[in-house]
C-alpha cells in the first residue's frame, strides 16, 4: 500500500528512466550521424584547400616532406581499387595512444607533375566508449533537472489537483451513519472534484437515510407486534382456565406459553436495540453502582440457587458513574443471566467490581467462546434455546453508548466478562 | 367493583374482561376514545384500564381529562409503548400504574389487586384469604397471629397467587412476575418452581399448603374456599 503522491512520483521516475533509456540508442546513432556529416565536411574541405592553394605549387619532390608534416592530408600512390569523392570510415593505429582509432577519409585524385596521385584528407573520430559516455551523462543531468522541474511543478499544480482530493478523503472520513448529519465538503471549482463531492454527498445522504428508516422499522415493526403478542398471551391465560383441559392439552399450552415467551423477549430486544440506536435513551446521570449491584443481587441470587449454582458478588466501597440507569439495569441483567444461564450444576458465578473496572466471571460445561464475534446479533455459540442471540448484542451496544470497553477472555476454566468503566 | 377497559384491541379487551369479570369484578367495554370519555362522565368506575393508543384520539389526553374532572378512579395505563419518558409523563399526570404490552392477564390481575386496595381500603391494608391475613402495607402474612416468615419473592407470590384466587396462573406469568420488568430473560421454571415448593412448605406448617394447585405442571392455582 503507498500513498497516491508516493506511488505517482514513483510511476513518474520510473517511466522517465524507461523512455531515457530507450531513446539513448537513437540518440546515440542521431548524434554520431550529424558527428560524422560534420567530419565529411571538414575533410572534403580540407582537400578543396589543399587543392586551392597548395597543390599548383607542389612539386614532385615536395610530397615526402609534405606527407610528414601533415599526416591526416597524405598524398599517396594512386590506385585503381580505391573509391573516390566519397568519405568512408576506415580504421588506423594510433602510435602515441597505442590503440587503433575510427577515421573519417576521403580519398581525391591529384595530379602532381601530371603524374597521377590520391590525395587521403582524414580526421579521427570519437570513440564509440566516449560518446556513450558523453550521451550517458547529458541524460543524466536531463534526467535530474526533469526530476527537479517535476516536484515544483507538482508543488504548484498539487494545490489545484490533489489537494481538493485529500480535502474529500478527509470529509468523508467523518461520515457516520448513525449521526445527525452528514459532514460538509470544502468548495473547489475542478467540474470532477465537485461532482465527486456531489455524488458523495447524495451517498451518504441516502446511507444515512436507509438506515434510518431501517431503524424505525425495526422499531416499528416491533411495536406493532406488541398488540397482536397480548392478545397471544392473554388467549393462552384465559385457555388455561378451562377446567376440562386435559394432560396432553395442558402440555401444547404449556410449549405456546414457552413459544410466546420467546418471541416477547426478541421482540423486546429488537425494540430495546432499536431504541439504543436511535439514541432514545439519553439521559445520564450519576449512577450509584454499587447501589445497583446491591439491588440486582438478591433477585439473581435466587434465581442462581434455584438453578444450582453459586453466586457472589464482590465490590469496591463505592463506584459513581456517569451513565443511563435504566441501560445500566439492563447491562447488568444481561450480563448476570447470561453468566446463570450458559453455567453448569454446582457452578459459580462471580462478579467483581474494582475502582475500573466490572468482571463478570462464570464456569460453564463448554470451552472458551473464542473470537468476539459473540458480541454480534444472533450469533449463539450452543444450541441453547433460551437465549433470544441478543443479550451480548446489547450489552455490547450499551458500552459503545457510554464509550466502556468490554472485552470476553477464557481463562482459568472461567469466562470472563470485562466491562473497563474507567480507565 | 366496576372496571371500564378501554382498548381499541377487540380480541384484547374481551380477554381482559372475561378474566376480570370472573375475578369479581364489573366490566365494561369501550373501543375509542369518546366512547371512553362518554362513560367516564356518566359512570363511576373504581379502576379504568386505558390504552393509549386509541383510534381517534391520545389516552394521555383523556388521561388528562379523567384528571381534570377530579374522577377519583384508579387508573392503569396499558401501552406498547415501552419507553421510559412515557412511563414517567404517563404517571406523572395522575396514572397509578403502567402496564407495558404484552403483559399477562395474572400480572393486570394483581395490579387492579393491589390498585384497589390501595385506593379503597382505606381502615386496613390487610386482605385475608383461607385464614392467611396479608399486610400490604408491611408486606408481611399472618396465619394464626403467627407471622410466617416470608423473602420477599414468597411475598409477592403470595400476593400473585391471592390476588388471582381461583384462577390457573401460568409459571411464565409467575416468573415474569417474581422477575421484574428487566429479568425478563429467564424461563427459568426451576426458579417458580423452588420458589412455590417453598412457600408451600411454609404454608404447610400452618396446614395451608393445600391451598396451592399444581395444574399438570403448566400453573399454579390458589384455591379460595
């Protein structure tokens, strides 16, 4: 992962070198043909010289003595084989640097006494190596200063083109879909950036929206089946006082109770759930915990020893906290149920409250619960048939609301429930 | 003593009246909100059960009305809406108690119970029921002039059950009861059923354990001779 700037200042070289690098060679050839052009020239004109000035007064004696003085205009033997008028490269040892040389040599016939003779106008190229060098570095230098022109040209236009961008990037990280609103992009006057920023704008309207609207439908939803669920239980208790019913009939009334009871409790969580998400329970006020654990504590004390198992509780003197009481009532009730509820016979349940934080310990028949994806809606880690899959749900919601931290680990054969109240 | 329902719930308000008229009491029906208004001004009612989502208009409203006029009713708010502001308002302007739906018909029992005596019995809080004198009041239960030694959920079973005389009253009934408004989450029949074998156990010291029938394991019955 890079960022945007890293990964186009990169491309950026990158793509540089690569074309740098394949134009060289056509470089090079255009350069050496020029090179080689000039060459022609000057040894075609050297020999026009030589042939204005020099030769009407050269004698046949004076070509041994001339051809020493000048050894890149020699005058030679004429030959047949040679081809004239035409430059062509030829190669010759170099003595001094001990080393053989490229040559540009034009040959010329002359006529010395009107004896016949060729007239070789040379001139020693650069070598090959050199140029390659000379090439190399003038990229270099290019390659640098495009580098250079390239991160001042990027400073300047970046305010224009990317930093509306980041602008965006930045507003859209504020979005929350629950919130009240949707947060406001900066102005820019690029026609891209301002319909991206529109079409965001619209997005999030409608996210915001359609989440809406599935809250209070759920909402809904859940108040509207409230009639219909009394009017279930209160047929089911007035059948219950028919004094004819028999065994059998007592025990289908008995799997509707249960039945009903059921779908009251999840409608009821979904309602509870909805209104959390729908901020309804705003209120806060400074809640005496340890007043409340005391009050919770008798009702699940009974509820624990009629099911077998242990239950304790051990708290600080005193804990304020700034909170909703009636979601404080409802964490709690989740919490201890759950931990008497998933328990095993002759278990134990224990709940701790230290100067930060709420513990919740419980043994159980199963292992570890593992990942925290028990704190997500209906997702029941046995077959129990008693949860409604919503209470860790909603106790999870409940710290979100108050920003506490809770946190599950298995250890010493106990779950541990851990509610950070303060830090 | 009369009770006048008003709930818009056709199926709702007949179960209502037909276990409340079994229970002693003289019902009357209304389905709407003036329906309801016309019968509190002609009638006395000790008890008005009022629903507050009405057809045609606001029970808050009416609430308020029944209030104005100084009608000296007992008034129970039914509602499916659970929230809390509600229940605050709702009781803040002269309700006596709430009822969020669903509820059961022994839970409305023991509420228009408890009402009642609170708001008629103004000598004694003591009802008797097969020699047991129970205290509202102290919330404590005599047999004899000998207290029985009762936790407070054998109390409010007690009064769950007397309230409820001669009716079956389901175990969920019973465990909602003794669990409160928050609890809810437990279908924990060991739970009623500990709870009953004790208070029976405690009554039949006193040769009263008779008084508690189990129904096939589905409720539980207070037999009032």
């Amino acid at each position: 992962m890079h960022s945007l700037k890293f990964r186009s200042v990169i491309n950026f070289i990158v793509s540089t070198v690569i074309v740098l690098t394949l134009v060289s060679p056509l470089l090079f050839y255009i350069i050496k043909a020029f090179y080689t052009d000039d060459l022609d020239h000057m040894i075609t004109y050297r020999i026009k010289q030589f042939e204005e000035n020099q030769l009407p007064v050269l004698s046949y004696i004076d070509i041994d003595t001339w051809n020493h003085y000048n050894p890149d205009l020699q005058i030679i033997e004429f030959k047949e084989d040679i081809k004239l008028n035409t430059p062509i490269q030829h190669i010759y040892f170099d003595k001094s640097l001990n080393e053989v040389i490229d040559y540009r040599v034009i040959y010329e016939s002359i006529k010395i006494e009107d004896e016949p003779y060729l007239i070789a106008s040379r001139i020693p190229m650069i070598s090959r190596a050199d140029l390659i060098v000379m090439i190399a570095s003038q990229l270099g230098v290019e390659f640098f200063f495009i580098i250079i022109g390239l991160m001042v040209v990027y400073r300047i236009f970046s305010r224009e083109i990317s930093n509306p961008f980041y602008n965006t990037l930045q507003t859209l990280s504020l979005f929350e879909v629950n919130g009240k609103s949707i947060p406001k992009f900066q102005a820019t006057n690029i026609i891209e950036y301002k319909y991206l920023n529109e079409k965001l704008s619209e997005l999030m309207h409608r996210t915001q929206r359609s989440y809406q609207r599935q809250k209070e439908f759920i909402e809904n939803a859940s108040h509207e089946l409230q009639t219909p669920l009394a009017v279930v239980q209160s047929q089911l208790d007035l059948l219950l006082q028919d004094p004819d019913l028999t065994e059998s009939q007592n025990k289908i009334i008995q799997s509707l109770y249960t039945a009903s009871a059921q779908t009251k409790r999840l409608n009821k969580n979904l309602l509870l759930l909805a209104k959390i998400d729908n901020n309804q329970y705003m209120t806060q006020e400074n809640v005496d915990l340890v007043q409340k654990l005391k009050d919770t504590y008798q009702l699940f004390k009974e509820i624990a020893n009629s099911e077998d198992v242990n239950f304790s509780i051990s708290t600080v003197d005193t804990f304020q906290v700034k909170a909703n009481s009636t979601l404080v009532d409802v964490l709690l009730n989740n919490l201890f149920s759950n931990a008497i509820r998933y328990n095993k016979p002759k278990g134990d349940v224990r709940i701790l409250l230290d100067e930060h934080s709420l513990i919740v310990y419980n043994t159980s028949e199963s292992p570890g619960l593992g990942d925290s994806s028990i704190f997500k809606r209906f997702i029941r880690k046995d077959n129990s048939k008693y949860g409604s899959g919503l209470g860790l749900a909603i106790a999870k919601e409940i710290c979100i609301f108050h920003k506490w931290d809770i946190g599950y680990q298995f250890a010493d054969n106990f779950h541990q429930f851990k509610i950070t109240l303060k830090s | 003593m009369k009770i006048l329902i008003i709930e818009d719930e056709k199926n709702l308000s007949d179960n209502m009246y037909q276990y409340l008229t079994n229970n002693k009491y003289l019902c009357e029906q209304a389905f709407t909100y003036h329906e309801g208004l016309e019968k509190i001004s002609l009638y006395d009612y000790s008890c008005i059960l009022l629903d507050l989502n009405l057809p045609d208009g606001d029970g808050l409203k009416l609430l308020e009305v029944i209030r104005n006029r100084q009608i000296d009713s007992g008034i129970i708010i039914l509602s499916a809406r659970t929230s809390l502001d509600d229940k605050i308002s709702g009781l803040m302007i002269g309700a006596d108690d709430y009822l969020a739906k669903p509820f059961s018909l022994p839970e409305l029992g023991v509420r228009i119970y408890a009402l009642l005596r609170r708001k008629i019995s103004n000598s004694s809080n003591v009802i008797h029921s097969n020699g047991i004198a129970i205290n509202l009041l102290a919330k404590t239960a005599v047999v004899d002039n000998k207290s029985l030694e009762l936790t407070k959920t054998e109390y409010n079973l007690l009064v769950l059950l007397v309230a409820n005389q001669n009716r079956v009253i389901s175990k969920n009934a019973i465990a909602e009861h003794l669990s409160g408004d928050m609890a809810d989450m437990f279908n924990s029949h060991n739970f009623v059923y500990t709870h009953i074998k004790n208070l029976k156990a405690k009554l039949a010291q006193y040769d009263k354990g008779e008084c508690i029938k189990t129904i096939y394991g589905t409720g539980y019955r207070w037999i009032e001779e």
